[in-house]
C-alpha cells in the first residue's frame, strides 16, 4: 500500500541521475561506462535495470550505491548532491539509507549467519543486546532464525543469498541494490529470492533497484529500465517518475 | 569505536585460526631466536671471562717436546727435580714454581669408584693453579720430604665418592695406595679447554713417585711471575736456562716448550667475540627470516582481505574503522607472539645455559629490541596492505582478485 502511495507521490526522487558519464582508465585505453545517463527513481519504485553485459547497467547501480564514483554528472540522493560529498560522508550514506545484494553474496565466510547480519549494525554503534535482537528479527523476516549459527559453508546458496538480504535490510534502509541477486541460483531459489525482495518493497516501503539480464526476474520490477552501450535505451517508467 | 574494533579484530583472529597462529609463530620464533643466541652469547663470553680471572695471566707452563708436532712429547726426555730447582734459584722473577707428574687411577672409596687424575705435586701447586683449600689442610713439609700416604682432592671427587660424608680422614685407595683425605679444593669448574678442574687427586710428588708412578720424572713444571714482572721475559730466561740444562745445541729445535697463559687467555677472548658475533649475525638472520615469514603470511592474505575490507566499505565502515581493526588485529597477535616468544626464550635460554654450563646473563635490551623488531613487522605487514586497500573505490576492493 504504501510502495504504491509512494509511486505516485510528487515529492523528490530519492535517486536522481543528471548526464552521468563514468570513464574507465585513461588515453587510448579510456572506456566510456556510462555516456551521459539521466534516470529519476522516486521512493519505493522497484525498478530492473536490464541490458547486455558491457551495456552500463552495473556500473550505473555501483554509482546509485555510492560504491562507485562518476566521471562527469550530477548525481542527487534524495535530493543532495553526493558529488560534493566527502569519502566518509558517502560511507555514512551508504551507511544509513542503503542495503546490498551481491551476485556472489559477499558474506563474510567462516563466520555464523548472525554475525553477518549484525556486521553493519556494529558499525552503526548500535549496542550489542540491540544488535543481537534486531538481526535476529532480520533473519526471521527472511526465514532463517533457525540457521543463526550455521555459517555460509554450512548453507545452500539460497539461504546465503537470504543472509546477504537480512544484512542489507537490517538497517531498514531506503534503497535496496540488488546487482544479480538471482544470478548464482537454479530459478526455483531465484523465484524465491525474487518474491522476498518483492515482498520487502511492497511491505516495507523499500526502494528496491535491481540488475539483472533474466527477463523472468526482471518481471518481478513495474519499472524496467534497458541500458545499450552506456545509455538509456528504454525506461518503461518514464515519465511515471518523472515528477517536474 | 576503539570498543568495536577491538571486538571486530577478535573475530577476524577466531576466524582464520590458521593466518592467525602462523603470524604468532613467525613472531613468536624472530623474538625467541634473538634471546636465546645472545644470552648464550652473553654467557660464553662472560664464562671465558671468570676463568680468565681464575687462572690467573702471569702463569707459565713448562713441559717436554715441542707445542706442534704430536709425536714429539713421548721422545722428549721429561724433567727431573734438578730443573725445578735451578728455576728457582736461577730466574729472576719468579714468584713459585710446582713439580708435577700426573698419572691416570681408578680412585676407590668403600664399594664406590671413581676414574680420575692423580697430580703428584707440592704446595706451590695450589699457589699457581689458585686452587683454594676449602676444608681440610695442606701438605706439611714433612709429609712431603717424607713421601707420605695422604691426598687432597677435588670438589667432583669428593661428591663422587663421599657424597654427603665428611671426606676428611678418610682412606681411599689410589691403585695400591691407600691414602688419607686431609683437604678438599673449593670448586673451579670447568677450564677452558672444557676438562673438569675439579675433578683431580693431589698427592706429594714423592709419594706419586714410589708409590703409584715408580719412576722420578717431573711431567710438567708450573710457573707464576712475581707481580709487575712480564712472563715474556721471565719465559725468555727459563728458555735459555732449559737449552743449557737440556744441552740443546745452538741451531737445533727445543725439545721443551713453554706456555704462556696469557697468550692463551688472549686468544680465548679473541674467540668469544668471534663466537658472540656470530650468534649476533645468527640471531639477525633468524629475526630476517621470521620477519618475512610474517610478511609472506600477511601479504598472501591481502587478496582475500581486500574484498573483506570491499564488503566492510559496502555496509557503511569509514575507512578509519577498517583500519583501527586491522591495526588492532595486528597489535593483538604482535603482542601475543612476542610474550609468548619471551616466554619461550627465557625458557630455553635457562635450560640451554645450564645444559653448556655458562652462566645465565639476563639482558633486558635484547627482549626490547627484539620484541620491537618483531612486533614492528607484524604491525607494518597486517596495516599497510590494509591501508591499501582500504582506500580503493569500495567497488574495486570488493572486485579485486
């Protein structure tokens, strides 16, 4: 209810990208990522980025998440400006307001589900009974209470990538990146997965921007968004976002 | 923030036991390396040193056939009691000489044995070897004229064959002889040439002669100079005064040679040095080698932890967080290996000492070197790769590979 009051509010995009460019390297080797990109993603949108490897698309959500700088652009998260923003400023943004999905999780291995989710609730200062209390109530909202202690040896890659989405909504973010989230797992733990980032942008509110080149879970998104050598092909969404 | 890295470095160590265990051993052997081999050092050179002492410098030792050549000394005609008296009388300097002859004997007191040394000698002996009588008495002159069947004997005779019993007057049998214990010599250990000087039976020469040798050769003849004079000279004129004597012709070799204990006593010294440099470059070489075995453990580490650090940047660490853990990790183990290494030198080094019977030198400077040599490397290694990666865009520490 409220992702869809969200959709159709006219207040400020949470992301706004104004002629992004981002260049790799330099001189006759430079490789033009991104050619001058603008998209508007209003707060609890769920939108797929799709298009060919090599197209932009990760490179555009890797800048949307502050893991990555622009060349050229301007680039506002809801509504300031993250180019004028230090290194730390952009840790404590990443920090507060946005989660990660990883195509290959990125748990830290060797160490129990619950640890890793109550990592970045470590680095928020958030005091050890809370910390525990609030990755577990992660954990259960991804369906894994019951495996706190196994570690992501012990865990089937479905139920890592489930770990790596608690870690990423235990601070209740705003924005939920999501870079193949499906992209290791068979489709039938790919559809699970789908459903519960679905169910998090239409029960929680979250802002969910997805990469992914399977149409199947692209279909999951209302907005799909398709990159063709480092532009905006087609944005299905357009306009629907677009608030003057 | 101090409080969470501290909690953050405690976990990544739990969690690579192996990389954690290998970075202690690498510290824990540069340290213990260091300690031990120069408190060995320390103490052979300090051991030399007391024996030095305990010889004393202005000793000469006369003895038959040349010092090179090892068949010489069995066809080198020995002393008699007319040298030693002509030294006396003759040379300038001289502040005591003692006849000896040794002789090789099984020492056997109630159903104990002992195989040891009988030194057939007078008091001066004890004079110019600084022996000291610690119970008991010296040979009375008359004794000695008279050849009498009576002994003093050393500290490792004594434990051997008396044990806890008062040796004095006791009668132990040297061969044929039975002799009463009248003294027994305080303990100097070990001499340089790594013999046990405690481990002897003196007897006046006379009674040697008739009744264990049955010969009157002298074997060696001991000298000390008088205080402020040089032995140099003093051996120039027992030299001269050996040739007459020996009737060496002019031209030919000696057939008697004289030793100078502090030409020995200098070479020693040069070689203690020798021997603490080279534990020194030893030690050296061990604090490089586990220095790099640190270097490699961490380095080769670093691919993995880079994406860590890529992971921990995601989530929303500051740089400054990232590398107050990895600065906590490394001081953690650093310390943790260095007083384990500590631990572990002190140990051995107690152990070792005593096993080459040196003294124990403690040197509080070397645990401090080494500990910080040490530590410096771990804390260098674990930081800086660290560092490095720490300050890349999140993205390419997350895809490094």
């Amino acid at each position: 209810m409220k992702s869809a009051f969200s959709r159709e509010a006219e207040g400020p995009p949470i992301i706004e990208f104004r002629g992004i460019v981002k260049v790799y390297g330099a001189g006759h080797a430079a490789v033009k990522a991104l050619r001058g990109v603008d998209i508007r993603i209003a707060p609890g949108e769920f939108v797929a980025m799709m298009g060919p490897s090599g197209s932009g698309k990760s490179t555009c959500m890797n800048i949307m998440g502050c893991l990555d700088t622009p060349t050229e652009g301007t680039y506002l998260f809801n509504g300031v400006d993250v180019g004028a923003l230090s290194r730390n400023q952009r840790a404590i943004l990443r920090r507060n307001y946005v989660g990660f999905v990883f195509q290959g999780f990125n748990l830290l291995s060797r160490t129990s589900a619950l640890e890793n989710v109550e990592l970045p609730l470590i680095y928020r200062g958030v005091s050890a009974g809370e910390r525990h209390a609030q990755a577990l109530e992660a954990l259960e909202a991804v369906g894994l209470r019951e495996w706190k202690r196994h570690t992501p040896g012990e865990l089937s890659g479905g139920q890592q990538q489930r770990v790596s989405i608690a870690r990423a909504i235990v601070t209740a973010p705003e924005v939920l990146f999501a870079d193949e989230p499906t992209g290791n797992l068979d489709t039938a733990r790919g559809r699970e997965i789908m459903e519960l980032i679905k169910r998090l942008n239409v029960e929680r509110g979250i802002t969910v921007v997805m990469v992914t080149h399977e149409s199947e879970m692209a279909s999951y998104a209302e907005r799909i968004v398709r990159f063709l050598d480092g532009v905006v092909e087609e944005d299905n969404g357009r306009g629907k976002g677009e608030g003057t | 923030m101090l409080w969470n890295a501290l909690l953050l470095a405690l976990r990544e160590i739990r969690r690579n036991v192996m990389r954690s265990s290998l970075t202690i051993l690498g510290i824990v052997i540069g340290v213990a390396a260091v300690i031990i081999m120069v408190t060995i050092g320390n103490g052979a050179t300090a051991r030399v040193t007391e024996e030095i002492a305990s010889l004393g410098s202005n000793l000469l030792i006369l003895r038959p056939g040349q010092r090179l050549g090892p068949g010489q000394r069995s066809e080198a005609a020995p002393f008699d009691i007319e040298d030693v008296e002509a030294i006396a009388r003759d040379i300038g300097g001289v502040f005591a000489v003692a006849p000896s002859s040794v002789q090789p004997a099984t020492a056997i007191y109630g159903n104990l044995n002992w195989n040891t040394t009988v030194t057939g000698t007078d008091n001066h002996y004890l004079t110019v070897r600084n022996h000291v009588i610690a119970s008991g008495r010296e040979f009375s002159e008359n004794e000695l004229r008279a050849g009498r069947a009576i002994c003093i004997i050393g500290e490792t005779v004594r434990k051997e064959l008396f044990g806890s019993q008062d040796p004095l007057g006791g009668k132990i049998r040297l061969g044929k002889l039975s002799c009463e214990v009248i003294g027994v010599l305080a303990s100097k250990g070990q001499s340089m040439g790594g013999s046990d000087q405690d481990d002897t039976v003196l007897v006046p020469l006379r009674t040697l002669w008739r009744r264990i040798a049955g010969n009157q050769e002298i074997s060696h003849i001991h000298i000390s100079a008088r205080e402020g004079v040089t032995t140099e000279k003093v051996q120039r004129d027992i030299e001269l005064l050996m040739r007459e004597r020996r009737r060496v012709s002019a031209g030919e070799e000696d057939d008697f040679s004289v030793l100078d204990m502090k030409e020995i006593s200098e070479a020693l010294t040069g070689s203690t040095e020798v021997l603490t440099s080279l534990l020194g470059t030893v030690a050296a070489v061990s604090l490089l080698v586990g220095g790099i075995g640190i270097m490699n453990i961490m380095l080769v580490s670093v691919t993995e932890r880079t994406r860590e650090i890529g992971v921990r940047l995601a989530i929303g660490a500051l740089e400054r967080e990232v590398l107050m853990q990895f600065l906590v990790e490394a001081v953690v183990l650093s310390s943790l290996g260095g007083v384990l290494g500590i631990v572990l030198a002190l140990a051995a080094s107690s152990v070792l000492t005593d096993v080459m019977r040196v003294p124990y030198v403690f040197d509080p400077w070397i645990i401090v070197i080494a500990v910080i040599f040490s530590a410096g490397i771990g804390v260098i290694f674990g930081y800086f790769p660290a560092r490095k990666a720490a300050q890349l865009n999140p993205i390419d520490a997350l895809r490094h590979e």
